[in-house]
C-alpha cells in the first residue's frame, strides 16, 4: 500500500512561504547567494588593492620616519628641541620617526620646517637630468594622511624657499588635531567649500575667493567646518 502524503492546503502554503520572505527580509541578512561572480571577483580585487595601498603608506611613512630622524641627529637636535619648536608632542614625535604613528599633514608640515626643509623633501623623489619649467600632474608628490586632509605638493622651489600645495580637507577633515607652529609664512586661497583657519586661538571663516595671510610662527590649525569637500591652494615661504 502507497503512504498517503499530507499535504496543506494551498492557502496555507502561500501563507508560510509569504511569512518565510517576510522572517527573510526582516533578518536583513546577506547569505552572498544573491551575488554573481563577477560582484564577487569585483569586491576581492578592491580589498587587494586596499591591503597594497595599506601596506604602500606604512612602508612610506617607515621611510619618512627613518629620513626624519636622520635629518634630527645631522643637527644635534633632541626631540624635546623639535616639539617646542612645533607644538608637537614628544610622545608623537618618537612614534613618527618609528613609523607607528599616521602623521596629520599640519605635524609633517610643521616638523618639516623645524628641520629647516619642507614637506616634499621628506619623501624620495625622481631625480630629473634636465629641470624642466613645467612640473607634470603626475609628477607631484600627493600625500593623504590623518585627519581627513590631502596635500599636492604641486611645486617645490628650495632656493626661493616656496613650497606651492593643493590642499583638499574631507568633512569634518583638518591639518592636525591640534593647533601647530613653525617657521616661515602661509598663504591661502579658498577655491571651494568652507575653511575655518584657527589662528592663536581666533577663528577665522573663509569662503570660496577669500584669502588668508599669516606668520608660520603663530600657534594655527586649518578644519573644513562646511558641508562640503573644502579645496584651497596654499603656500609656505620660508622667511631666511
């Protein structure tokens, strides 16, 4: 004799299996069956690249740390000598020369002119045969670091003592989490967004147009207190 197999009516069916779609979507969990290879390989690749480009950045900042130091020492400099010239903690210092530390760009900034150079000329660079007058998008050295903040260095001149930068603050973004202070003088260009310049403990808001002039020794931080990416082009002189 064939079993007799109990089924459920129809009605019932439909509604188990609507309330196993709603139990689903509810859950809100990704199991990953809805995605196609291609989705996956996609999602792979951009992880690989993200662990390079990690990678990448702690092998500079390792260099960057190591030059740092070297450049300290050739002057006889102890940390607490560069901490009091820049503002910048000692604790901080000692993790930037050993590469465990992500720098903001202000502090690189900053320490830079404590050792009488600039940003660029803490990262290695191609050395060209024949100077050209024009300095190639390619060619300039773009450093991404902490605080939300981008800096192309878009042309260094050592003899003039000028360092021309394209500075790109992210919301919320800012040249350090505390104010810093150096040699030498600045110089910005609003071009788009909001920057709000802290200097000596003022605020100064500028808008898209507006520039900004002052004296590297002055206790100063730069945060985009807009609602949007902040753009600016900026120059460092040196006053020797």
């Amino acid at each position: 004799m064939t079993p007799t197999r109990t089924t459920a009516p129809a009605g019932r069916r439909s509604s188990a299996a609507a309330s196993g779609a709603r139990t689903s979507a509810k859950s809100g969990k990704d199991d990953g069956s809805d995605r196609s290879p291609k989705t996956t390989k996609r999602a792979s690749a951009d992880n690989a690249l993200a662990e390079r480009d990690a990678d990448a950045a702690e092998q500079t900042m390792l260099l960057v740390g190591a030059r740092i130091r070297a450049m300290r020492l050739r002057q006889r400099l102890t940390l607490r000598d560069v901490a009091e010239r820049t503002g910048v903690s000692v604790s901080m210092l000692s993790m930037l020369e050993r590469g465990v530390s992500t720098a903001s760009v202000g502090t690189l900034v900053a320490v830079a002119s404590a050792l009488g150079v600039h940003m660029y000329d803490l990262f290695a660079h191609k050395d060209g045969a024949d100077p050209s007058p024009v300095t190639r998008l390619d060619e300039q050295t773009v450093v991404s670091l902490g605080e939300g903040t981008t800096r192309r260095v878009a042309h260094n001149d050592a003899a003039a003592g000028l360092e021309l930068a394209i500075n790109e603050y992210d919301l919320g973004g800012a040249s350090g989490p505390t104010a810093t202070h150096h040699d030498g003088r600045e110089f910005g260009l609003l071009i788009s967004g909001e920057l709000t310049i802290e200097l000596d403990g003022q605020r100064h808001v500028l808008q898209p147009g507006d520039v900004i002039a002052y004296s590297s020794d002055r206790p100063h931080r730069i945060a985009n207190t807009g609602s949007e990416r902040a753009v600016a082009v900026w120059v460092n002189l040196d006053e020797s």
